[in-house]
C-alpha cells in the first residue's frame, strides 16, 4: 500500500472505467497534450493499494508522450469483485490484465507494483502477446519468506475470513501506528486510506494476502518469456529484501534499478525519477 501526499488529481489526470471481456475496471487515466502517443503504458498496484498509487506517475508518463492508465484489480477499491475465493488466483487475476491490455490495444508497456509484479509476471507468461515490455516495480520473485511478515499476513487473512473488514483495518491501524516508522498521515489522507481499504472485497483481500504466502517463484519462466524486463526499487524498499530483488534480476539477464530517495512507493516518492526510468527503458531496444 502507498500513502498518497494528495488527493488532488492533477490536470489531464481523470478517471475512467475500461471495458474488458472480463469486466469492467476502475482507472486513472492521462494522455499526452499534443503529438501522436508514443504507446499505453497499463500500471498495476499491488496488495492493499490502488490505482491511486500511480497517480503522479501517470500525469509524469503523460507528460512523456504516453497514454498511462493505472487500475483497480478485481475486488480492489473502486472495482467490483466476487465474494468467491478462487476468484482471485493467479491466474484470474493475470487473465484480467491481459483483457485490459487488448482492451487498450494491446502492446502495453506493463508497470506491476510490489503484489502487482507477481500479477503482472502472471499476466505474461499467460499471453506474452499483449506486452511489449515488463517492469517489476519493488515487487519480488515469490512469497514471502521472513517469519515476522508471513504470520503477520496469516493473521490478517483470518481476520478478513471472519471479522467485518472494518474491524480488521481499525486492528491493522492500531498495530501500524506503534512502529516507530509510522507517520501519521493528514486527516483527508487517513479517511481516504480507512475508504479504499474498506472497499476492498473481503475475501478478494484474504485471497490476495494468502497469494503473498503461497506463491511460487516463476522468475525463469518469465525470462524464457521473450517480453524485455526491468527491475527497478527504491534505495530504501522494505518489502523484498534487496538482496532477493537483486538475485530475481541477475535470473532475468537484466541489471537492477535503484531509485534514490526512494522506498517501497517510488511512484509517490519519486514520481519524476520513476517516470525518467521507465521512460528510458521503453526507448531502450
């Protein structure tokens, strides 16, 4: 999840809901001023978050000449989901975004935030087709591994199983707010972060955070795919350890990427040097 500065969407930045032969999704979109849009770049965020992960990265993306349009997975704030757990696989999850690629004409440029690499890296290797590229944007090769944050996802998972889910998120607050690296945030922001939790589907959420636990590593497969791949971090992420991330890119053939100043929501941190690196690398052949 990714703490936003604002919620001011900025100008040219709008939402909009994509058709798909799966559904309909919630997005931020932006398109370039003037010129010819140089392609579409699909952004997926991860466990937790939202389309509004991106939103300062998608006006940056714009600003470059592409078309960017940041989603709600199925069951993710603004987007509708089933109640059914096996509705959100893998496989489903990357199926949908392979609809959303074709749905935007397909050769995306594929952005897969933190959980939303694993999904993005799914979406690939089922129809590798629809991308002209993927970036695995602080995201990791596999499930958890560390002890700590594993029972933690257990515990959360069961919560969300057989607790109102707005119970579970006052819980999670609680237990945030006594790390001494919680900030807390402005009174708007905190009401947004309380909505979009809450608008989650429960069980498309206890799903998701069990595929954080349960995920096996694809990463070969993904570079035997023939879909360019980058690897890129911020200096600071706390999510996959940077070792692990390292060691994903040296499968892929490709050099990791670090964002200075930067720690697991580079997207909000960094929009300007983000945007710079995937820019580059959609150029880079």
């Amino acid at each position: 999840m990714s703490t936003p500065r604002t919620l001011r969407l900025p100008d040219g930045v709008r939402p909009a809901t994509l058709e798909t032969d799966r559904g309909s999704f919630a997005t931020l979109q932006a398109r370039p001023d003037i010129g010819t849009p140089l392609g579409t770049v699909l952004l997926v965020p991860g466990w937790t978050g939202s389309k509004e992960d991106f939103t300062p990265l998608v006006d940056h993306l714009a600003r470059y000449g592409w078309i960017a349009v940041a989603v709600d997975q199925r069951g993710q704030f603004e987007t509708p989901g089933p109640d059914d757990p096996s509705a959100y696989t893998l496989a489903e999850l990357g199926a949908d975004v392979v609809a959303m690629s074709k749905a935007l004409g397909g050769y995306s440029q594929l952005v897969g935030h933190s959980f939303g690499g694993l999904v993005a890296r799914e979406a690939v290797l089922t129809d590798p087709s629809v991308f002209s590229t993927i970036t695995l944007l602080c995201s990791g090769p596999a499930a958890f591994s560390d002890e700590p944050k594993v029972q933690g996802l257990q515990m959360l998972a069961y919560g969300l199983e057989n607790l109102p889910i707005e119970q579970v998120y006052d819980l999670k607050l609680e237990h945030d707010s006594k790390e001494a690296r919680y900030i807390k945030p402005a009174a708007d922001i905190a009401a947004f972060l309380r909505k979009r939790f809450t608008g989650n589907t429960p069980a498309g959420l206890a799903a998701v955070t069990r595929r954080l636990i349960d995920t096996d590593d694809r990463t070969e497969l993904l570079a035997e795919s023939g879909v360019r791949v980058q690897v890129l971090y911020g200096e600071s992420d706390d999510g996959w350890p940077l070792e692990v991330q390292d060691a994903m890119a040296e499968k892929l053939g490709v050099p990791a990427q670090v964002i200075p100043d930067a720690g697991h929501s580079p997207a909000i941190d960094q929009p300007a040097a983000t945007a710079r690196l995937l820019v580059d690398f959609f150029h880079h052949h």
